[in-house]
C-alpha cells in the first residue's frame, strides 16, 4: 500500500506519523500523481499545532502538504490535459501531497519543463504563488525600491529575485550567512536586529523605501511605515494583525495561485533566471527531522521530502 503523512491531533512534530493509506483514485477532472517531491512550509506546521485552527481547522486523521511534483499514474473521467507519464508540478488544497500518490484536479497542474530539478519542482506553488501575490499587492513596478524582510528564506528568496526581474532595487533582510547569496542576486543585503531601520536607510538610495514585503512577522510592518512607505504598499504574510490595525495588505498565496503563473516561474526557473535554492532533501518516513529543520528558522530557501 502507499503511504502518506498523517496526523491524530493538534501537536509538535511528535504527532507527525507515516502510514499505509488506499492507493487513491482519481475522479472526473482529477489526475493521480506519484509524488517524486513535495516540499514542505511554515504554515503546514502552524495548522498542525493548532495555531490556525479558527481559519483552517483540520479534520482528524488529517494529511499534510500542498506542493508536489511527480509523475502522472493515471487520469480520470474527461481529461485529455495530461497522460500516464507525463512529468508535472503543481499543488493540491486537500492537505495531502506529503505521500507517495495524490490525486489533484488536473486544473492545478502543469508541465514541468526538463530543466527544473524535482526538489525545486516540488518547492514552487507555495512560495511561489507567495512571492507573486506579494510583488502584486505593492504595485512593484521597475525603479521602485523595495525591502523584503526574510529575504533568504523560502518565499523570500523568490521574491527579490521576482523583483528585481521587475527592475526593481532590492534590500534583503536576512542574517549574515545568507548576506553573500543575495549579494550574488543583485539583492543588497541588511542584517536583522537592533538598528535594522537605521541600516534600512543607510541602504536605501535616498534613504527611504517605495514598497515593503514582509514574510516574517514581528514589528516590520511598523517599521516599514516609520520608513515612510504607504500602507498600500506594505504586504505582510506572517502579521494579520497589523492588517487590521494598519490598513496594511495580507495577499500571498491565494492572489497569486494559478497554474499560468506557476507554468511562467518554471520558465523563469528553466531558463537559469530564477534559482530556487534547497536547504535540504529528507525521505518521507523522515517528516518530523524535516519539521524540525524548518522550526529551527534561518534555513535559506526550501526543505523538500522526497518519497
């Protein structure tokens, strides 16, 4: 029987387990994939805890994952879009990618071109659709500056490269290791911490900033309107709380999730435009180190599980 990610309750990585499930079947519309990656995200772990269970509450036994990549096994009833073979990259809103096969509607798939690795094919919805969301809710348009706060990590380092592919000039909030990886993008790179505004200016041509990304949470959306960039122009995708209070924007994934934009990244990405980088490649039956790595923090671009 294949197996999938599963889990009995709200908790840390312990309640993290991989079982035998049915082989799934796809139904009219629907394309069963066998998972070659399918990487993982911050947001998967806080529905997991609990933490956003009034916005989207899981039901028990629930999986896990919505990014993926893999192979078509079989399609179902009315599709002609793709065939047994096909190599394809896309997601599922069903919570259930971590697994050897999943069945998606064939709507949120596309081809993966050869040039994109299964890691890096497996990592793009999510923070992909993200990073798109993020550049459109600013209004990034080229000469504009823009900061982005988590600038190396998975939605991060999507997003200045995106913007600068803009045109944009970008400053990358990011701490000191990962300084010489947006140096190598064209991205100019500031260190968290006391002073950051302080070292924002410093940066800034001008000493001021047109637009802010925030993928972190804590006080940078404050600090972005110290900085004198206007809330239109600030999207934050980690502090919903200042949305409401600041008149700030919270458009990440949902504004930018389709499979043209997914289709476009690869590209972008196949073309040597665009790096996703990959932190780190775990087996499935390997999930909890793999939720580990990623509650550490600091990881620079996207841990993957590998079936």
């Amino acid at each position: 029987m294949p197996k999938a990610v599963r889990y009995d309750e709200y908790g840390g990585v312990e309640v993290l387990k991989v079982v035998d499930v049915p082989q799934p079947e796809p139904g009219p519309g629907q394309v069963l994939v066998q998972v070659k990656a399918a990487s993982i995200n911050p947001g998967e772990a806080k529905i997991r805890e609990g933490l956003l269970a009034g916005r989207w509450p899981s039901t028990f036994p629930s999986g896990q994952g919505s990014d993926l990549a893999g192979v078509v096994a079989a399609v179902g009833p009315d599709v002609t879009a793709f065939h047994p073979g096909d190599e394809v990259l896309g997601w599922t809103d069903n919570r259930a990618s971590q697994a050897e096969y999943v069945v998606t509607e064939a709507t949120d798939l596309t081809a993966r071109p050869a040039g994109v690795p299964w890691p890096v094919a497996g990592s793009l919805y999510v923070a992909g659709a993200t990073a798109y969301g993020a550049i459109h809710a600013v209004s990034l348009t080229a000469g504009d500056t823009l900061v982005v706060a988590g600038a190396a990590g998975g939605v991060g380092s999507i997003t200045v490269q995106l913007a600068k592919h803009v045109g944009a000039t970008v400053i990358g909030l990011a701490s000191e290791p990962n300084h010489e990886w947006l140096r190598g993008h064209g991205v100019i790179p500031v260190s968290y911490g006391d002073g950051v505004e302080d070292r924002i200016r410093a940066a800034a041509p001008g000493g001021t900033a047109d637009a802010f990304i925030d993928t972190v949470g804590g006080d940078y959306v404050q600090i972005a309107l110290d900085l004198g960039v206007a809330p239109a122009r600030v999207d934050t995708i980690a502090n919903f709380a200042a949305v409401k209070k600041f008149g700030v924007k919270a458009e990440g994934n949902a504004a930018g999730a389709s499979t043209a934009n997914l289709a476009d990244l690869a590209k972008l990405i196949a073309a040597g435009e665009i790096e996703v980088p990959i932190a780190a490649t775990y087996p499935l039956d390997q999930v909890q180190d793999a939720y580990r790595e990623l509650a550490a923090g600091h990881t620079h671009g996207k841990i993957v599980l590998i079936p």
